[in-house]
C-alpha cells in the first residue's frame, strides 16, 4: 500500500510517505515530490523510457535522499518526469532499478532547491516503513 501526503513547514515543504517494502516506499517518495512540483501526477503511459538507477550507501535514508536528489535534478535540469522506479534489488544499503522516464511538456509550480536530511528517519513498523521528507525551497 503507497502512501503519499504533502506538508508546509516554516520555510521549506515536506511530504510523508510510506509504503509496505521498498518498491512502495521509493515510488511513494516519487510520486510525492512529484505533487509539490506539479499538484498532480502527471499521465505519461505511451512515453515513458527507463533509465538505469544504482546507488549504494550507507543508510535507507541515504539512499532515499540521493534517489529524491537524482529525480530533482532530472526535473529541474533535464526537463524529465519521473513516474516511477521499478526495483531490480534493494535492501537498506542499496538501490538497484529503472527510472520511468519521459519527456516533461510544463513547467514546475514550485522551485525546490534540494531535498535535505533535516529529520530524515525511516521508521520500520508492522511491515511498513515511513518517514518524512523535507525539501528546501
């Protein structure tokens, strides 16, 4: 079960997500930072190409951050929507997957400057993990 929500801060925003392994997870964070830039997720079925995406690190939360960080960069630099990642292997410590990429045809509602760490835990209960996102803007 995905799970997606944004939130306002002082001067950043923010969004929860959660999901019931790590493909739920790592798509639930996509598709939230996707509703802070755009208020909707974006229907890009027939254009979509994948793009290979591994990174090893030290933390989940590491790995969360640097996959958040590449979709950002991807958005705001190459003009590309990101709709989702299908998982080849994942575990606390590495991300191993395709992006689902296509071509981005508007432009963001907002600019975010970075996603950042500040209170960045992923909480592991009953199955679920979850954990809150903030992004500078």
């Amino acid at each position: 079960m995905e799970h997606y929500e944004t939130f306002s801060t002082t001067a950043d925003v923010g969004v929860y997500i959660s999901g019931n392994n790590y493909s739920e997870l790592y798509n639930s964070a996509i598709k939230g930072l996707n509703l802070l830039y755009f208020d909707q997720l974006l229907d890009t079925q027939e254009t979509v190409t994948k793009t290979a995406f591994h990174y090893e690190g030290d933390s989940l939360e590491n790995i969360l951050v640097n996959l958040l960080s590449e979709v950002f960069y991807l958005i705001q630099y190459e003009r590309k929507y990101i709709s989702g990642i299908t998982i080849n292997k994942a575990d606390d410590h590495l991300l191993d997957g395709l992006l689902h990429v296509s071509e981005l045809d508007r432009e963001p509602g907002i600019e975010i400057k970075s996603v950042t760490y500040h209170n960045l835990h992923v909480l592991k209960e009953n199955n679920t993990l979850s954990t809150g996102i903030i992004f500078d803007v």
